[in-house]
C-alpha cells in the first residue's frame, strides 16, 4: 500500500511535465517547417500526421526530463506535509522509497526501448514522407497564372484560373529548361499529378518544339504529361533533418560496421549507439539520484524542487554530450564514453542514498 501511494505521488507530476515539454518541443520542432506547414496545399490531416510522427522522436527527450521532475517534484510535496519524516519515524528507510521510483523509471525505460527500435524509425519514415508530399503539392498549388516560380526555374506558366487539385484551365506553358531544346505547352485543361514525381498532365493539348534556331514542330497530342525536376526545392524547403538522431541505434551498428569494413573512422557511430543504448537505462540511474537528493538536505517547495531537477539533468546532459565527443575523437573506448553519465549518475545516487540512510531524512 505505502508503494502505491508514493507510486502515485511521483505518476502525477510526472505526467504532468511529460504533457508540458511535449507541448514545448512540439512547438520549437513546428517552428523549423512552419514554411511548408502553412503553405496552400498543407491540409489539418498532414498537421496531425506529422504530430503523431514527431511523437517517438520526441519521447526520448521529454521522457528523462519529466521522470526526473516527476520524482523531484513528488518526494518534495511529501517532504512539504512532513510525511517523508512520519515514514522515517515508523521505521521506513529511504532504500524503501526507491522502489516506487525504481518502478516508474523501469516503466519509462520499457517505453523508451519500445519507442527507439520500433516506433521511432517507423515515425522518421512517416515524417519525411509527408514532409516531402506537402512540400510537392505547395510547389504546384503555389502556381498561380501568369506567374514565374523560383522552385521550377525555366518555367513561365500562364492559365486562364485555377481551382482546387489543383487545375488549371486554358494552359500555357513554355519550358525553357534547355534553352536548344525550348517548348510551348497550351491545352484547355491541366492537372497536377504526383504519381511518378512531380508533374502536369495536359489534356488535348498541342506541343510546340524547337527543332533548330528557325525550325519548330507542332503535335497534337489527346493527353501528356510534363515531369518536373523540383529536387532543389525540396531540399531547400525540407526543414526536418535530424542528423544521427534519425538513425535508430541498429542503423548505427550497421554504418559503424561498414565504416570498419572500408576503413573509415568508426567511432563516431559506436559511440552514438553506445549512447542510445544509455539513454534506456538513464530513468533508473536518475530515479534512484533524484530520490536521494529529495531525501536529503531540508525541506524543500515543488518550484525549487523542479529547478534542482533541472540543474541535475543540465549535468546529466553536458556530462552526456562531453562522454560522446570524447568518443568520438578516440579519447575514451566508444561503450565507456556512452555508458558512462549512466554509470556516474547511479553511483552517485547510491552514495547519496547511503549518506541519507546514515543521518536520516530531515
């Protein structure tokens, strides 16, 4: 019974900061595709598709944050009400209280194991996807008639108007892509199409070719359709590049073997797997952390308790990226660089919980 109440103390805040830092990181991630996100063609449906995308890329940021928190902010509200003292008084040790933490951060390190290997290369695939389809479709819906597009250079586009698909009606379009191959596209009706790539489909149209400096064909043609080269556009548009936090850690055991197979440093990517690997055992080292600082030293509000919280992960964090850089240029073996804020962070709980158990909870 006493488990499940401190289990319940700590699920609160918890989830309470797990809703408030996603909202956070949700905006600053957002603000990176805002350019495509409000763009003609962009529909709610591709907001919601690339929200429940970004979710397992976000989840192993937020989730050691707010467990942290959780913790901090739980064991300081039953430090407040004096009932971390009555537990002590009737003979409750602070190894005890590390059990309700030990479980919440070993349920937060099964979700976080769940989210990198399945639901997160699932998500990235999800998100560049639907990335690359808004970003396509604004590239037509932004052709207006009479207009010039910067993302389809050599391309002089005039319609008569245009309506939802987009389509066009009474088309005309000169390509001058290859200026010694110039071309005039006119026809009553086109319309986009993103089967094959990005292009018009011209129905009952006539092409106008170059076929000299003062020789032209002229076709007539019942359908057709014009491809167009929008790779530059999509990788100036494409805002949502995460580097080696795409890769999920079997993605970078394979480059890291293949880096050692052509003899090219590998260091680099065993020591961001190593780290990924880390990154699910850090609930239970921090749990166990956070329960001994909130049991020692006096009594403390939530607010300082949240901001401690913060300083203990900014450490956790710097002492994080220092162990991969270190890695990375060889200084440390790759599996000591990435395990070791881990390892550190639960000795140091482990000490602090002895020194607790020693004078007392106060």
């Amino acid at each position: 019974m006493l488990q499940r109440y401190v289990l319940r103390e700590l699920f609160g805040p918890f989830l309470a900061s797990t809703a408030v830092l996603l909202s956070l990181f949700y905006a600053m991630v957002l603000v990176r595709g805002v350019e495509f996100l409000l763009g003609s063609a962009a529909r709610p449906a591709d907001w919601l598709m690339l929200g429940g995308a970004m979710l397992p890329m976000l989840l192993p940021q937020v989730l050691p944050i707010s467990f942290l928190l959780g913790v901090m902010i739980g064991f300081a509200r039953l430090g407040e009400d004096g009932e971390l003292t009555a537990l002590a008084s009737v003979g409750v040790s602070p190894g005890q209280l590390v059990r309700p933490a030990v479980t919440l951060g070993l349920g937060v390190s099964v979700l976080l194991a769940v989210t990198v290997f399945v639901w997160k290369p699932w998500g990235m695939a999800q998100m560049r996807q639907t990335a690359r389809e808004v970003i396509e479709r604004n590239i037509l819906g932004d052709l207006k008639p009479g207009t010039i597009r910067a993302d389809l250079p050599g391309i002089v586009f005039h319609a008569e108007d245009v309506s939802e698909g987009p389509t066009w009606r009474h088309v005309l379009l000169i390509d001058e892509r290859d200026p010694a191959r110039s071309q005039a596209l006119s026809a009553p009706l086109a319309r986009a199409t993103f089967e094959q790539g990005v292009g018009l489909r011209f129905e009952d149209g006539v092409l106008v070719q170059r076929a000299s400096a003062d020789e032209f064909t002229l076709t007539a043609f019942k359908e057709g359709t014009l491809m167009l080269n929008v790779a530059d556009a999509l990788n100036r548009r494409d805002t949502f590049r995460f580097g080696h936090e795409e890769l999920s850690p079997m993605d970078l055991m394979d480059k890291a073997q293949d880096a050692e197979a052509s003899g090219a440093p590998a260091a680099p990517f065993w020591s961001a797997f190593h780290f990924r690997l880390s990154q699910l055992l850090a609930p239970l080292a921090l749990g166990i952390l956070a329960t001994a600082v909130a049991q020692g030293g006096r009594r403390r509000p939530a607010r300082t308790a949240a901001i401690l919280a913060m300083g203990v992960y900014l450490g956790f964090y710097v002492l994080s990226r220092v162990g991969v850089q270190l890695g990375e240029k060889g200084l440390l073996a790759p599996w000591v660089a990435g395990h070791l804020p881990v390892a550190i962070a639960f000795a140091l709980g482990v000490l602090l919980l002895a020194r607790v158990a020693r004078q007392g909870v106060r």
